[in-house]
C-alpha cells in the first residue's frame, strides 16, 4: 500500500507544481525567510547578500523555474562573448563576426575567456548576472545546470557556438559540419592516390574533433582503405602540437604520403615539421587543414583546407540570442549547422611513388 507524503513535502510539492511559471520575488522570500528586496539583490548580482542567504536564494529560484519577466529585465548594451581559449586567429574571426551583429543592434560586445575549461567559473557567472546583457555567445565552452539556472532566471539568453560537447537538447547552439568536411579532406587525398594518410586531431573531448576524425574515418572505410589507429594523433588546436605531433608521424619508416590536420594552426605546425626534415609540400608530403583562416592563402605553399564559416556561424549565434532576448524565437531546442566546404590550393598533390 502506497504511503502518503508527509503532509509540508506533499504541499511543497503542489506548491512548485502550481507555481513554476508564477512565483513571485514576495513568494520565494517568504519561503526563504528573506524580505523581498533580499531576493532582488540576488537576482541583481549585489554583493552585499551573505553567501548561505545567496545559495538558499538560488536553489529557490531553481526549484521554482523562476524566470524574471522580460519587462522586468533591464539589460545592458552588451552581448557576452566568453571563449575556452582566446588566442588566436580564429578566435579573431568569431569576435569580428560577434561584433558585426553586436554593431548593427547598437551593442557593444564584453570578451572573457575560460582558461581551456569547458565552462566558465562561479564568477563569471555572477559578474554577467551583475552586468545583465542582453545575451551570451559561449564558443567551445558551455555551462553547468546551476550557470544555466541563474541566467534563466535573469532572462539572459544564452546560445553556445561550436559546443565542446553535447550541449543538450533544449540549449541554442551554432555549429557547422564537421563530419562533412573531415570526409571531403581525406576523399580529397584519396582520389589524389594517396592509400596512407595521417591525421592530427584536436582535444579528443571536443565534440568538433571527434566529427572530424569520424569523417576522415569514414572516408579510408568507404574506398576501402583500412584505418590504422597508429596514424592517428590528438592535439589540442595550436601550432606547437602540429609540429610536434608531425615529427613523430613524419619519422616513421612507413610515415604517411599525406596527413589530414584538425584545423588549420596544426597544419601549419605541420609545414614546420617537414621542412625540418627536409620534406616538401606537396612533393613528399600532403597536408589539408581545417578552417580556412586568412593565413591560408599566404603560407608556402598555399594550404587546401576545409573552410569552417567562422564569420557567419558568429554572427548566426549573436542573431539567435537577441531574438530568444526579443522572444522572436519561440523554440528551446535550436540547433543550427552551417555547411563547410574543400578549398583546394597547392599543399596536395599526388604523391610521387
């Protein structure tokens, strides 16, 4: 026989039921034996609220849903732009992009970056809670359930680009094809007649890493080559890993005729890698790399590399999350892939034996 609730859980439990939509400030004091103001604070991001009052707040306004009403959220002129790592030309690309939106909606845009974690610190959100923007862009990073819970409660809007993993279903992200383009890079260097190909992957716990590395799989499977796990090598996106992780393919007696890297810095680490070792690209060695940044057209040679629509994939996260602001967008499960596509140049060719 079932037993029944306690009568103050069983309450309790009718109490958030009913009013997940409709608690209000007055509501969610009382129950945390605050004043109403109190609460205010905390939705403001003041400092002057004692921690344990600010954490039995917070689990409030989380088990409740609370959600401040867009007429009640006065914004900043500001969309946040937080980046795992903020170092480099592609980051160069999404801040253009970001930046271009931000300009044309009369915003400006804040950078911050998480230091290579996967998403950003208890600060950090409380400083964007303080600031209250009218949105955030996420790029390779994410956030946890209590991140997502304080600026849903803020009504700041959130849109994570390029997520490092799976970010969930009910969060807007902006992507790009990532398996497309790791399979038309080795397609490339098959139908040049190369059989044995390396690859130089990025951090194996990005999402975008893993599709690319599954495509380039995907490709050798499908003519029938078969994939030699000793051909490849995790990175972590940065030139010095290239270089690195290109002698060590570059060395081998049986080294591969052409290697496939995880983007295009890598790439470039590669380049450097050969010349040490007296190679010429694309004489002795093939390279492809991924992205597509500026460099690309101007290194010697040329790098053929997947073109990754940074700009354009930064500027359709900055629109998502002032629409999901203005509540132009109705979905809570967005998720947007911006198609890539193979520039070939002068790094590939066929090789000579």
């Amino acid at each position: 026989m079932k037993q029944p609730k306690p009568a103050g859980t069983q309450a309790r439990a009718q109490t958030a039921q009913t009013t997940t939509q409709t608690a209000t400030l007055a509501e969610i004091a009382r129950e945390a034996g605050v004043s109403a103001p109190t609460v205010s604070k905390v939705l403001n991001g003041r400092a002057d609220v004692a921690p344990t009052t600010r954490s039995r707040v917070e689990a409030l306004l989380r088990e409740y849903g609370y959600r401040r009403r867009r007429a009640e959220a006065t914004r900043s002129p500001l969309i946040d732009l937080v980046f795992h790592e903020l170092e480099s030309a592609w980051a160069m690309e999404v801040i253009r992009g970001v930046e271009t939106v931000a300009t044309e909606a009369g915003l400006s845009v804040v950078l911050s970056e998480s230091a290579g974690r996967l998403t950003p610190g208890r600060t950090w959100a409380d400083q964007v809670a303080a600031r209250r923007p009218h949105g955030v862009v996420l790029v390779l990073s994410g956030l946890d359930a209590s991140q997502r819970a304080l600026l849903t409660s803020r009504s700041i809007p959130f849109v994570v680009m390029d997520p490092a993993g799976d970010p969930g279903d009910d969060v807007p992200s902006i992507g790009a094809t990532n398996w497309q383009g790791g399979l038309a890079a080795t397609r490339h260097l098959i139908e040049l007649g190369h059989r044995r190909i390396g690859a130089i992957s990025g951090p194996s716990r990005m999402m975008c890493s893993r599709a690319r590395v599954d495509g380039y799989r995907a490709a050798l499977e499908t003519a029938g080559l078969p994939v030699d796990p000793g051909l490849i090598t995790a990175g972590d996106f940065h030139h010095e890993a290239g270089y690195r992780l290109g002698l060590d393919l570059l060395r081998r007696p049986d080294r591969p005729t052409a290697v496939f890297a995880g983007n295009d810095l890598q790439a470039l680490g590669l380049y450097e890698a050969a010349r040490e070792l007296g190679l010429r690209v694309p004489e002795d060695l093939s390279v492809v790399g991924f992205d597509d940044l500026p460099v690309a057209r101007w290194v010697g040679p040329p790098l053929t590399t997947v073109r990754q629509p940074l700009m354009e994939m930064a500027e359709a996260a900055a629109r998502l999350v002032l629409d999901l602001g203005r509540e132009e967008q109705t979905s809570t499960a967005t998720r947007v892939e911006l198609a890539t596509s193979l520039v070939v140049r002068s790094s590939t060719a066929a090789p000579r034996h």
